[in-house]
C-alpha cells in the first residue's frame, strides 16, 4: 500500500507566483500554507538607451514582472530569453509576448542558467549586448559565459529580495502542525532561500526538526544539495508547479 501524501505542503516561493502556488495546492487536496522565504521590493531602475541591447534576459518571474512595470520600453529589445518555464510565462504575461518568441528551456529540465545557456549560444555571434534583469544579488555565471563569449553585458537589478519576518499567526499555525507530526513536505524554489528558511524555522520551537523528517521539494538540482546539505532527509528535484508537486507527492 502506497504511503498517503503528506497533508501538510509548505510553500516558500514568494510573489504572486508563490500565492498562486499555494492555492493551487489547496484545491488539489493539501493542506496547503505559504511561508514566502522573501518579500521583494521595487528598486530605482535606469537601463539607459535600451534600444542598444539585442537580448533582454530574465532571471526569475519576480525579474519578468518588476522590470515590466518598470521598464516598459524592453519591449523593443528583438530577443527575449527566461531561465526557466516559470519565468517564460511571466514574460508572456507581463510583456504580452508569444511564449514560442521567448527562448527558455523545455519544461521537463527544470530551467536555470546553466540550462539556458546552451540555447543562446547558437545565436551570439549576431548579438553584441545582453542586458540581464535581475534581484540585487545573484548567481554570475550566465553574465560570466556571456561575456567570455565576447557579448557586452550589463546587469541591472530591478528588485530586492529581503528575508521573510513571519507573523506570530504563521509561526502559530506551523508549530501546531509540527507538533501534531503531520507529514511534512516543503517547496523551495531558490538556493539564497535555504539558509534564510533554515533561520526562520530554527526560531519556532520543533519545527526545523518535523521539516527534516518530511520531504523537500527542490525545483533545480543546485537547490536540492543545499537542502540535503542542511539536513533535509529526504530530497525530491522536479518542476515548481502545482501539477508536478502533486505527482512528486504521491
């Protein structure tokens, strides 16, 4: 007999990307809680002369919606890329452009950089200046690559990502379920959201441990080995939809 799905899903994506995750999750049958390991803010934005750029590419779907409500202009650039098919569809979203003009890659590889890279490799030698949007803070290796490659590239950050300060209700809520030992499965979409999680449920009394003991939901590979290395047990990879968290699930 198969073992039940665990009841309790924790989602730590933040943004209307992890809301709408969560909710999702609910109607599936979870008990479904958001606990977003970051808030994320605006920041002041000047991409200069953006009809400069041959490539714009995006690095989350936080970047897609920031860098849309900022930057309405990107939509002149000829190429648009994703790193992966959450940041796709925000791009089609925000931008109101075809997802078949949006270079990312398939929806089974999970995305990421590294994933990307490959598909913009093929047409650099006819751009000479990418433009990439991005948090504050960040991984280098897609700018890195780029420019060894010889294409110019400028990153500019179009928001802030700043540690989640859960409310005593949500502290409340997890604590109970720890304490009632439900099964446990956490959602987490962002290396930089490890440690920051790590903190926050190591201050709610029992729980870190109950997460431990249940399952972790990685959606890249790289996130999934700061997970294990932090102590999660048990470490599944797949795509952060709510379609395949519910098949990882069961």
């Amino acid at each position: 007999m198969n073992d039940p799905a665990p009841r309790t899903v924790l989602v730590t994506r933040p943004g209307p990307g992890g809301d709408a995750l969560t909710q999702a999750l609910a109607a599936a049958g979870h008990d479904a809680l958001w606990w977003p390991a970051f808030e994320l803010a605006a920041v002041a934005v000047d991409a200069g002369e953006i009809a400069r750029y041959d490539v714009a590419i995006f690095v989350s779907p936080a970047a897609a919606r920031f860098a849309a409500a900022a930057l309405p202009g990107l939509r002149a650039i000829p190429a648009f890329a994703a790193v992966g098919p959450g940041t796709r569809a925000a791009l089609a979203d925000a931008f109101e452009r075809p997802l078949a003009r949006i270079i990312a890659p398939p929806d089974e590889s999970g995305g990421g950089s590294d994933e990307l890279y490959p598909l913009l490799a093929p047409q650099l030698r006819n751009w000479r200046r990418a433009l990439i949007l991005r948090a504050q803070e960040g991984r280098e290796e897609l700018a890195r690559n780029l420019g060894a490659a010889g294409v110019e590239v400028t990153q500019l950050a179009v928001y802030r990502r700043e540690p989640h300060r859960p409310g005593p209700a949500a502290e409340r809520a997890l604590a109970e379920r720890a304490a009632r030992g439900s099964n446990a499965a956490l959602v987490v979409t962002s290396s930089a959201a490890v440690g920051v999680l790590e903190a926050q449920f190591g201050a709610v009394a029992g729980v870190a441990a109950w997460l431990h003991r249940g399952i972790a939901i990685a959606s890249h590979e790289r996130i999934a080995a700061r997970l294990r290395a932090a102590g999660y047990r048990e470490v599944l990879c797949g795509s952060a939809d709510a379609g395949s968290i519910v098949a990882l699930l069961r």
